[in-house]
C-alpha cells in the first residue's frame, strides 16, 4: 500500500509538472515562428517542423513589433528575402534572388508585372507565411518560381467581441488611420469582422505621396459541429508615386552622392530624351537624395476588389473536403510624362479549388484537388520610348519630360486625345517586310487553366515520412489586339498546352526536438506580363516558349523545435533553377545555390530573432539583358577627369551572350537582427538591423553598392492594458543606402534608388 501510494503520489507530481510546461508557454508573446500553424500550402494546420521547407511564417504580432507595412520589410525576418524597389511600389515578393509569387488563403493574387504594380495592403491580413521555391502541387502553376508569400486573412470571431484602432502620424507627413472589429452575430455560430484602413503620405522623395482606401469585410458562419463557411471582400482604391530613382548610377554617386550634369542630345541636336541621346558632361554636383525621377505631372491610381470563400466540411471521420474560390477585378491607370503608360481598363480572374482529403489509415493520407482559374485583361501599354540615362535631374523638370515626335506617334496607336500606346500586334503598313509598330504589353487576353492535382503523405515510422505530389495543368489561352491600327485586321492567336509539376519530400526526426529534411520539386510555368495576361509577340503568335520555364529545387534542411523550450532553430542548404522572362519575350536561367538560417527565441520579457542568407546567383549559361551596357555609355569623353565615356548613347538595349555571370542586384550574403525587451510591464523597448554585402548593380560590374546597414529602434508604452503609445525610428544611424531599382538587373545601369534617411513614426492604438 505505501509503494501504491508513493507511485500515485509521483504519478500527481509528473501532472503538475505538466501544468508548470504549459504555464511555460504562456509567456511566449507570440513573436516566434515555432508555435506557427500552416494551413494550405502542405496540407491544413501543420507545425512548422512537419514542412519539408524552408518558411517563415510572420503573425500578426510579429507584423506589428517590426513595423511591417510593405513586401519589402519581410527581408527584416525572413531570410534570403532581399528586393529591390519595385519603382517604390513593390507589388511581389523576391525571394532567393528572383521575384515570387503572391497568393492569399492559398490562391494566387492578381499582381503587377515584374513586381511593378500596384502597392500592397496589409489591412485584410492576419499572417504572412514567407516559403521559399516553387509554389507546392496544391496551388498550382503559376508564373514565378523564386518563393511564394502567402497572405491568411482575417477572421470573423463566432463568440467574443473585440475591437482594435490606431492612429499613426510620421516624418513627411505620413498619416495611417485604422479600425478592426469582430463580433458574434449569432453565438457560436456566426461572426462578421469589419477592418478599415486609410493612408495620406506624403514622403521624402520630390512629387511623390500615397492616398489609399481598404475596406475589408468577414463572414464566418459555422452551420455545424462538422462545417466552417469563411466569406471575406476587400475593396482597395490607391493614388501612388512612380519612383524610377536616380539616374545615372556612377560609382561617385554610390559612394560620394556625386552626379554628373548635362543633358543628353540627340544627333540632331534635340534635348528630348530618346534612344541614343548623348551627354556631353558639364560638371559634378552633389545631388539631394531626395531628387528623383518623378514628375508632379504624372497621373497613377488603381482600384481593386476580391471576394475570398472557403468552405470546409468534415464528411466522415476519414473524408473532408475544402472548397476555396476567389474572384478579383482590377483597374489601373498610369499617364507619365516620360511617355509610359500602363492602362488596364479590365482584369478579372476567377478561381474554384475543390480538395478532398481521404486518411486511409493512422498513417496514410491523401489529398485530391480539382482546380480551374479564369483569367482576363483588357490593357494598353507603351515604354519603348522612355530614356532615363539623357535626363539631368537638377536641370527644369522640362528635361524629364518625352513629348512624342511626329515619327514616334506614327509607331504607336492614339487611345485618346493626347494619349498613345502600343498595339497589341504587328504589322507592315508599307509591305517592307518589316514591322512598323512598336509592340509593349497591350493586349486583350483570355486564359483558362484546369488543374488536376494529388499529394500522398506517408507515415512509415514515428519518425519517418515522405510526401509526394504531382500535378497536371491544361492550358487554353487566346489573346487579340485590342486596339489595332485603322485600316487593319486585328492580329490575334490561341494556344493550347500541358504543363506537369511534381514534388517529394522526406522527413527524418533524430530525436523529439530535431527534424531533417530533403525536398525536391520540378515546375513547370508559364510567363508573366500586365496582369497576368498574355500577349502576341512580333510575329502576331503567342510563343510557345512562354509556356517552356522549367524550374527545379534540391533542398537539404534541419528544425530544431524544441517542446519544452522557448529556442527555435532551422538552417536549410538549396540548389534552385529558375526561369526569367525577358523584355522579348524569351527566356533566361538563372541558377542559384545557397544557405539560409533563422534563430528565434521568445520568452517574456525577452524576444529575440536572428536571419542569415548566402546565395550565388548565376546566369545558367543563359543571355542576359540591359536597357544600356554600361553608365558610361551615356557619356562621350569630353571630361574624362568625370568620366571616361564611350560615345555609345543612351539606352541602347544591350544583349550579352551566354554566361556564368553573377546575377547583378543581390547581395551575396545578409544578416538581420531583432530583438525586444521588456523593461517593466508596460514599458518595452527593441530594435532591428539589417546589414546586406556588397554586390554589383550591373551586368558588367562597373558600378558596386558597397557593404551597407540599417538600424532601427522602437519603444512601446502601455498606459493601461488596452491602450498603447509607440515610436518607431528608422535607419537611426541615418546611413546612406541605396538598393536597385528594378528586378532582374535590367535597369541595373541606369537607375539606383536611394533608401531613406533617418524617420520616425508615432502609432496610438487602442483595444476594446
């Protein structure tokens, strides 16, 4: 009887021992990756050390402790994520070195082309799952293969009221206004959430500001104890800034803000910008960052709307199914002085996602999708006249401005009074042989994309498992020009085609605190331009070579997660090969090798994360592109104690032949730094650093950004439980930092965008 007892007496003592664990927990603030769920991409509502990737996903906390408010700022957290600027609006992510794709609740996002498009809002978003290679079997074909962010959104709450407002005001007069609440309608089994969010910013850069609108609405409706029914509709309007930057990226201007003057001319003596333009320098200034090539002139705005259902019913205790669909429409404009327009008078996409999930025993479990996307646009577009490098930028802002010549028009179709675009196809007006028009994005696009998709995930031991998937898209796409010059036939063509993916991964647990991993996948995708529609090419077709990008990923990794710790550790090794469309239409590889870790620990008062990337991109034998060769092109030699110029002009489209060059415009190596502390109960203070390797800005190397860093600090304080009072201060040391401007190292020796000097913010939020 006493050993009975002893062993009930050590039987409560483990009990309490387990409570005093799970007390342990509870001080976790929410502000690391470990405890993370993931639901769509692998399967629903995985730990992060079940996913045979590489992710980091960023909660709703974590947004708010670093400041996150654009694509941009998840380089601060997520490793190997460095961008450029997107022209200041970035509309995609960049991740190991080439763009990515968007997709919210696991559907991909109508986006701008090649990251430029419309600004992002973070009104309707709960959690920002950051994965690296290609988008899983499950979502899809797409267009980008580099990494994909997936946006949760928001939630209705079926039994609590509660509510969120803040108000934020910052340097440049930057003001952001926001509301978020959420209550039952009917207890436990209906909820709506309402979130609003508005923006007026001016900013540091010339004629430059931001004024947006986001209202966000959710539904939840839980007819049963077996089925969830999410329904949520966002409404965004924005007037934006295109920011190309400065021109003329010259080491001086790097290293010593030093620009060259004088403006370009023509070879009959016009100052107009245009191709082959010459500048003749006429000195050397130090040039205000804040003077960029915007224009007060330009006219850019866009308004979108989604809608967003997900359905989900357990049917028996083995069988479920998910029911996703998604509708977007999107409108932009842009009328720039420099002679580029981007106008999409209509883009709709529709998508219905069907998955039946079927756990055959304890360890076997399948998943069966049947997905069909609809996507079309109705765009114009014109850049074939735009000539950044002729353009001094301390002269009258008449020297940015492109009027088109009478010749230049002829090339080119009116759409209005005033303004004209390309056409969407060829054609020879005079019977030379040779086409008289130049050819952009216009274009009136119709595709369907039907997908037919299964991932199996195996169990074979507790520590032991394998997942493998395969998916098989059809495509149908036409695509007409919308605008075809009078007097002729618009060019038009259809194409039909296959594309396969397929992926497997193993997982191995060493132990219960480390997981090993392997995964493998191979893609196939299809190009990208306005929209995501398609356009002809030079010959009037639709090239079959935009559905050829094959994509492959080889990726080794180790978890460490812990259960009775606050650590979270994971390291992952990767060989990635990708495809990138160029301005023509073709294709170039890019092969990029490299190493990424993260660290996070998180235990009140403490918080603390850690990221470190290393990747060598290069050309995969592949040619390469750039609006110029070299900044020098620009210049003649009339002052080589400036420059030594080659006469060539500028642009000049340049083409370099196949190489094993190393991609221009991302940094080899990069270390981000967070950490917060609090210092009593309601006072809080952290910091952010972010610290990038010198890396060349263009194809040639002529032009380096040197070793650059960021620090950022914030303190919080609480004057009650429910309201808060925070600063921010950004780039606290006031570096002078610069980073491309453009993806793909295309503008790489024309453009280079100046980051921020030293900004504050203030935010007062309240909670009800």
């Amino acid at each position: 009887m006493v050993n009975a007892s002893d062993d009930a007496t050590a039987e409560n003592l483990n009990a309490i021992e387990h409570v005093e664990v799970v007390g342990q927990t509870l001080k976790s603030q929410g502000l690391s990756v470990k405890d993370a769920l993931i639901d769509g991409p692998f399967g629903s509502d995985k730990s992060l050390h079940e996913i045979a990737r590489s992710i980091t996903p960023i909660s709703s906390e974590l947004i708010e402790q670093l400041n996150i408010s654009s694509l941009h700022d998840v380089l601060a957290i997520s490793p190997n994520t460095y961008a450029a600027s997107g022209f200041g609006a970035p509309s995609l992510p960049t991740i190991r070195g080439q763009l990515g794709e968007l997709f919210q609740d696991g559907v991909r996002r109508q986006a701008g082309n090649n990251g430029f498009g419309v600004p992002l809002s973070f009104n309707a978003v709960e959690q920002i799952d950051v994965v690296k290679g290609a988008p899983p079997v499950l979502f899809g074909s797409s267009q980008r293969n580099g990494g994909f962010v997936n946006l949760v959104s928001k939630t209705a709450s079926t039994d609590a009221k509660s509510g969120r407002v803040s108000f934020s005001a910052g340097r440049w007069d930057q003001y952001r206004s926001s509301l978020d609440y959420t209550a039952p309608l009917v207890t436990d089994k209906v909820g709506i959430r309402v979130s609003v969010e508005h923006i007026d910013s001016g900013s540091y850069y010339d004629f430059t500001q931001t004024k947006s609108d986001s209202a966000y609405v959710a539904l939840r409706i839980l007819p049963d104890s077996k089925s969830s029914w999410d329904i949520n509709f966002e409404i965004y309007q924005v007037e934006f800034t295109d920011n190309a930057g400065i021109n003329r990226p010259t080491q001086a201007l790097i290293d010593h803000g030093l620009y060259i003057t004088g403006q370009g001319v023509q070879a009959d003596g016009n100052t107009i910008p245009a191709a082959g333009s010459i500048v003749s320098p006429t000195g050397q200034v130090f040039i205000d960052r804040n003077t960029v090539l915007t224009d007060p002139e330009n006219e850019n705005e866009a308004t979108t709307y989604l809608l967003h259902s997900i359905y989900k019913r357990q049917i028996t205790a083995n069988t479920s199914i998910k029911n996703i669909s998604y509708f977007q429409h999107l409108q932009r404009e842009e009328i720039a002085q420099n002679s580029f327009v981007e106008i999409i008078d209509g883009a709709d996409t529709a998508q219905n996602r069907t998955e039946l999930s079927q756990q055959w025993s304890n360890n076997q479990h399948t998943t069966f999708a049947f997905d069909v996307r609809y996507n079309s646009v109705l765009g114009y577009s014109q850049f074939t006249t735009e000539a950044d490098l002729p353009i001094d930028l301390t002269g009258p802002l008449s020297n940015r401005r492109i009027p088109l010549t009478t010749e230049q028009q002829a090339r080119l179709v009116e759409l209005r009074p005033g303004v004209f675009v390309s056409p969407g196809g060829q054609y020879d007006i005079n019977n030379d042989g040779i086409g008289d028009f130049n050819l952009s994005d216009t274009t009136d696009s119709k595709s369907w994309q039907t997908g037919i998709a299964v991932q199996h995930d195996s169990d074979w031991t507790d520590k032991l498992l394998t997942s493998v998937g395969y998916r098989i898209d059809f495509y149908n796409v036409e695509a007409r020009d919308p605008i075809a010059p009078e007097g002729q036939i618009a060019a038009s063509d259809k194409i039909d085609d296959i594309l396969h993916s397929g992926q497997f991964s193993l997982n191995y647990q060493v132990d219960s605190d480390v997981t090993t991993y392997i995964a493998a996948s191979y893609n196939e995708a299809t190009a990208n331009s306005m929209a995501g529609g398609n356009t002809l090419g030079g010959d009037n077709m639709i090239s079959a070579q935009n559905f050829a990008t094959q994509n492959t990923l080889l990726e080794l990794g180790v978890k460490y997660a812990p259960s009775n710790s606050f650590w979270y550790v994971d390291g992952a090794i990767f060989s990635q090969r990708r495809s990138l469309r160029n301005r023509d239409g073709s294709n170039t590889g890019i092969r990029t090798q490299g190493f990424e870790g993260q660290v996070f620990y998180d235990a009140h008062p403490y918080w603390f994360s850690a990221g470190y990337s290393y990747i060598d991109a290069r050309y995969d034998n592949s040619a390469s592109s750039q609006d110029s060769a070299q900044v020098a092109d620009a210049f003649d030699n009339s002052r080589p104690d400036i420059i030594a110029g080659t006469g060539v002009g500028a642009p000049s489209f340049t083409s370099f032949a196949p190489s094993t060059q190393q991609v221009q415009g991302i940094p080899e190596q990069s270390l981000s730094l967070n950490g917060s502390y609090a210092i009593t109960t309601n006072w809080q203070a952290g910091f952010s650093g972010l610290y990038t390797k010198s890396y060349p800005l263009d194809f040639l190397a002529t032009v380096k950004i040197r070793d650059q860093y960021t620090l950022n600090v914030n303190s919080s304080y609480a004057f009650t439980p429910a309201t808060k009072l925070r600063l921010d201060i950004n780039n606290i040391t006031n570096q002078q930092n610069w980073r491309p401007v453009f993806e793909g190292g295309y503008f790489g020796a024309t453009l280079v965008f100046p980051e921020l000097p030293i900004n504050a913010k203030l935010t007062l939020s309240h909670t009800f």
